[in-house]
C-alpha cells in the first residue's frame, strides 16, 4: 500500500522507544554525526501500520500507558519516531496542550494570532480572522485585555477558538474537551461536527467510549504499543470494555455499551468498595467502620462522572467492630452546595440486613437511575447505624466521602430538567387573518 | 515542503516580533526604552572607560570621540551577546512551543537573532541621531551598517543555535556562558581597537568569529576609509561557518531535544 492523496494520514512500521537516560556520548556522538544505534529503552509504542482516509474520524482509546497519547504525540510531530514513519497531509491543529503557547502579557487578540500562525494560517489569515476569534470565543470585551486577566477557562477558550479558526484538515484531540462551561463545550462539540462536515479528518483520544461512537467511524484500541482492535467504534469499544471488565484491576472510568453492558451485569456479582476517597468529617459510636465507598456504573467500574439516565451503583462495605443487631446501611447526597438533595438507606429501600458479629464485613449496593440534574458537582456521605429507621444510633458517619460530577448534555438552568415537557403553540396573527398554528 | 518552510518563516517573524514588543509590555515609555537604554549603557561605559581608568583610542581623542567609537563596538556587541546569552535556556525557557504540534524548534533561536537585531536596528538608529545631534557629521556608509548587523545576527542566531541543542543536555552551560561572553567582551574589540588585542598576539583576533564584524561595523560607522576587503571576507566566512554549523547542530540534536524538553 503506497501513499495516496486520499489518506490524512499513513503510519508505516511505525514504533517508538523513549530513550534511557542518555549519557553524554550519545548526545556529543549525535551532533558529531554519530549514528545513535538501535535505541535502548522503554518500547512505547509499535511497530503500527495504518491509513487513515481524509474525512474519517479515529478514536484511539486504550488504558493508561497503552501508547495513545505517544502516537499521538508522533502524529503531531512532537515527538520523532525511533523507527518507521507517520506522514500527515494537509493542514494540521492539535488540540493537544491548548494553553500552551498564551502569553500573560498580551491581549486575547494578539494571542490569537500566535495561535493561530502556530496551528497553520498565516499572519494574514489571522488578521482577517480575529473577529471570527473575539465572536467564537465569546470572550467579548476581555478579548482585547491582557491574558493575565483571564480564568483558566477563558484560556483555553481562547485557544481552541484560535485553533479551529485557522481552519485545519486535520484536528488531533486529547480528550474531550473539558473547556470552559457547559455551553462552551457544546459549542465546541457543534464546531468539531461543522469541521467534520466540511471534511475535517479527526483523531480523538479518549477514556469515554460514548464520545468515541457519538463522534467517530472509526476506532483503535492499543494495548501495550500494539493495535489489539480495530474497526467500527462500537465494535472496538464493545471489546475493549469487555477486557477491561476481565482485568478489574485496572479501573478508571467507562460509560456503558450496548452488549458489553449486558455481558457484564450478567456476570456481576457485588464487589466490595475498597477505601474512602476523601473524609471531610466523621462520627459515630465506632461499633462498626465503613471501609469502603464506591460510586461504580453498572460494569462495576468506577466512576467520577455521573450522566442523567446512567445506572450507577453506590456501593458502601463496612466493617464490624461490636455486635449490631439491627444494622442500617445508607448514604446521603449532596449538591456543591452542601444541600442534602436526597438520602436512602437499606431499611428505608425495604432490605432487612443480617444481624452482625465483630470482625463480619458486610457490602451494601443500592443500584439506581441517575436522575437529570444539570451539572455540577455532587457528594455522597455513606453512613452505618444500628436500630430502626426512627430510632436508631450512629455507628459511623463520614461526610462527603465521594465528590463526583454530573454531566448534563443539554445545557441548562436550575437544578434539574423537568421530565417529559411537552411543548404546543398557537399563534394568532395580528395583521393578517388569524390562523391557528 | 515549501508550505513548511513559509510556515517557519511565519513562525520566526511572529515570534520575533513578540518578543520585540513583549520586552517593552508593561515599561513606562515604551519602545522609547529601546533607545534609551542603549544611551544609559554608553553613558556608564563612557565615563568609566574615559574618566575612571582611560583608554586610549589614540592620543588626542577627545571624550565625544571615545563615545561613538564605544557605541560602535557595543552596538555590535550587544546584538551577539543578548542573543548568546540567552541560548542555553533557550528551548527549556520555552518547552511550551517545543512540545507543540509541528513547532519548529530552529524558530526559537531564529527569532531570538531576528528581535536583538530589531532592538539593534534601533540603536543604530539613536547612533545616527547622536552623531546629528553633537554636530560630529555622518558618513554615507553609515547605510551599509544595518548589512554588518545582518552579519552579526547570522552569527549570533548560529552559535545560538549550538549552544541551544547543548544546552538541553548540558545544565551548566547556563552558569558557564556569563564568564564566557565577559571574556569573548574583553577579547573583542569593543573597548579598544583590534590592534590592541592583536598587540598580546594577532590570533586571538583571527579566531575571534566576531572581531571582524566589530571592526567592519565601527569603520562604516565612523571611518569609511577603514573598511577592509580582509575583514569584510572574514566576517562573511565567519557567519557562513556559523550558519552551517547552527544547522548541522540542530538537524542532529533535533530528534534528541523532542525526548528530553
């Protein structure tokens, strides 16, 4: 397979190994013309071969360390390979580092410009196109003060509206986009799609197998430098996530997909939540110990982001120290202002828990729907009492043991989408004759 | 392969003249400093190398003249020695540009060059006024001054290179090149004519790379008759040799500097 004007991109026998610390000679061999040798090292990624035709979208996902974010690296150019090589046709921005490059000391509009000469336009270009920079942004008046001025948000604004205004062919993306405010974001997804259409190729690497199929065609998953799947996302995706669901070991965060999603609550059994991420305060008579707090999606995986409609598991595993005969398991939640918007526990959801002897364990999963708040941030506070639901004493408490996000898609005011509004309308004209719409 | 190089130079002239004006962001007069400060540094220099422990350019030179024969040499000199100086930190100092898509790492020394000789250009320009101002008279070849200054940021912009790619690897450069410019100032005709130097012995000017700049600078400057087809070959041998050796270097070291900034 040759190169064809039809790829954006083509990787041939491509590999890269980070160097060991090198010595003084291989630096003094290098510039007196020495050739460096085989590289030793750590083996990062490859040998990888494949073409990525112009137009088509690729997610690259893979664990920490799988060599995503190394080929990516290699595809911008940031990085030499040891071996083989990636060609990259046409006009290229990487949203990779995007505040890199802002200097404090100038004005959103003369940063702009850099940015923009950095991601491809020429100086011209950008001249006519700062407008099109100062609307995208949103920035407004602060576009023409000084950086140091702005949050770390608006940076980043200002610089993926750059980027995208020196309209490239090619968008390399490291993660979704986490910039600015939810409406910003969408915005930016909005965009993206707009490039896409117009023909943009896109390279995503991601841990978010749902940004994976909304936004690509096609999808790699590289374990350990090697390809180990390739092919339509959900697909890919399917795959990777059952892997991931065998080797709990290494758990991040994953959305469900489809079968795998069925595949695993099938094969699920309750796991115990191993360690409290965070105690704010604690209380209680100490009869028994919460060890564990887990907030997981229905994989068993933990998560740290919550989307309306996800099922998501709470899962809280105690400790007994004392005998309790009448243990009551439970959690409150709070929003990020400390409000308590809801709070359960195992009696009140009709579970009669086991009476418990000193050195039991017992694990309490609550399984539920995420409901649609708007985002924002949430804590959920796990709790073990000993009694009934209107007498009983608190063993432990801690507060705020999980922060966790909720992300809502559709931008949003107040604290919640109302469900299933319905919206009619009737429109009676004032100049013409009156008609019902 | 032509797109890239475009794209460099649009790099290096948008960079350059960031740098330019980003040194003046915040100061009270703005590019004024540029030609201020120039004017502080001939004053001290003047009053200590005039007054304090005088040298002699030549017998009956006056104070005025030592002025502009210091202010010739310095404005030379300052072009080299910013650029240089800054060097060994150079890629680190900016590691946020290195680790950038398709950022080419030769615009960082470029650029650097391609300021000091804007700020240069300016001094040159105060030169001219002064001579104006105290009625000393201007030589036509004052004109051919900013090509010398060309000169002079080539070889800058080469040993800045070198020194850049070494500088990622070798952490005491930073702390070495103080000592060493200060030599290089010393060993330069700046203070005092070549002649002087050449007195200790005539190769500390031949395989000095920038004495023949200096000399060529201050002879269109102020001395038209002075202009030597010797020095002017050395000095376009000297950049050249420079040049290609900034590029071998960092064609080299490049593949090297990506891992390690």
């Amino acid at each position: 397979m040759s190169g064809s004007a039809d790829n954006a991109i083509e990787v041939r026998g491509l590999a890269k190994t980070y160097p060991a610390d090198r010595g003084l000679g291989d630096w003094l061999g290098a510039l007196l013309g020495r050739p460096t040798g085989a590289s030793v090292g750590r083996p990062a990624l490859g040998p990888l071969d494949f073409d990525l035709p112009r137009g088509s979208s690729l997610a690259l996902v893979g664990r920490n360390g799988s060599g995503k974010t190394t080929l990516l690296r290699l595809i911008a150019g940031i990085l030499d390979p040891s071996r083989g090589s990636v060609r990259v046709h046409g006009q290229m921005a990487a949203l990779l580092d995007l505040g890199a490059g802002v200097d404090p000391e100038f004005s959103g509009a003369e940063n702009a410009r850099l940015l923009g000469v950095l991601s491809g336009a020429t100086r011209r270009q950008m001249g006519a196109r700062i407008e099109e920079v100062r609307e995208f942004s949103g920035l407004g008046e602060a576009f023409d003060d000084p950086v140091r001025s702005y949050s770390s948000g608006m940076v980043l604004r200002l610089a993926f509206s750059a980027a995208v205004t020196a309209a490239p062919q090619l968008i390399l993306i490291d993660e979704v986009l986490a910039v600015g405010d939810a409406f910003f974001q969408q915005r930016c997804l909005r965009k993206i799609r707009q490039l896409q259409r117009d023909g943009c190729t896109i390279v995503l690497v991601t841990h978010d197998p749902a940004a994976a199929i909304a936004f690509c065609d096609r999808a790699i998953w590289l374990e350990r430098g090697r390809v180990a799947a390739e092919g339509e996302p959900a697909k890919v995706m399917r795959e990777y996530l059952g892997a991931r669901f065998d080797d709990s070991a290494s758990l991040e965060s994953a959305v469900h997909v489809g079968s795998a999603a069925e595949r695993a609550i099938e094969n699920s059994r309750l796991v115990p939540a191993d360690g409290i991420p965070h105690i704010d305060h604690r209380y209680g008579d100490s009869k028994a110990r919460i060890e564990g707090v887990a907030l997981r999606d229905e994989l068993g995986v933990a998560v740290g982001e919550a989307r309306p409609g996800q099922n998501l598991r709470v899962v809280v595993t105690i400790r007994c120290l004392e005998p309790i005969a009448h243990p009551l398991v439970g959690f409150s939640l709070r929003d990020r202002l400390g409000e308590i918007i809801s709070a359960t526990n195992s009696l009140h959801e009709g579970t009669l828990l086991p009476a418990l002897e000193p050195g039991d364990r017992l694990s309490v999963e609550f399984s539920l729907v995420w409901p649609p708040f708007a985002s924002g941030a949430f804590s959920i506070s796990p709790a073990i009492a000993n009694g009934s639901l209107d007498d009983h004493r608190m063993s432990d408490w801690i507060d705020n043991a999980i922060v966790f996000e909720t992300i809502h898609p559709a931008a949003q005011y107040g604290r919640f989408r109302l469900p299933d509004v319905r919206v009619e309308m009737a429109v009676e004209r004032a100049n013409r004759d009156s008609t019902l719409a | 392969m032509g797109s890239d190089l475009a794209r460099s130079v649009e790099i290096v002239i948008t960079l350059a003249q960031r740098e330019f004006l980003g040194r003046y962001r915040g100061s009270l007069m703005g590019p004024a400093t540029a030609a201020l400060v120039p004017l502080l540094f001939l004053a001290t220099y003047t009053f200590v190398f005039s007054t304090l422990i005088p040298i002699h350019i030549r017998p009956e030179a006056g104070r005025t003249e030592y002025a502009f024969f210091l202010f010739a040499g310095l404005l030379g000199w300052n072009l080299f020695s910013e650029t240089t100086a800054r060097a060994p930190k150079l890629y680190s100092h900016s590691a946020h540009f290195v680790r950038r898509a398709l950022f080419p790492t030769l615009a960082l020394p470029l650029a650097g060059s391609l300021s000091a000789l804007y700020q240069a250009l300016i001094w040159w320009a105060a030169f001219l006024l002064a001579r104006l101002v105290s009625g000393s008279g201007l030589e036509t070849s004052v004109l051919l001054a900013p090509l010398v200054l060309v000169a002079i940021a080539v070889l800058a912009a080469g040993f800045s290179t070198l020194i850049a790619g070494i500088g990622v690897f070798v952490g005491d450069l930073s702390e070495l090149i103080g000592p060493l410019l200060a030599l290089g100032f010393f060993l330069s005709p700046v203070l005092y004519a070549a002649d002087r130097i050449a007195e200790i012995s005539p190769w500390l000017i031949r395989l000095n790379p920038i004495a023949s700049h200096l000399e060529l600078l201050r002879a269109t400057l102020l001395e038209p008759a002075s202009i030597s087809l010797a020095a002017l070959v050395a000095a376009v041998a000297w950049s050249g040799a420079a040049a290609l050796l900034g590029y071998v270097s960092h064609r080299r070291l490049r593949p090297l500097i990506a891992d390690r900034v």
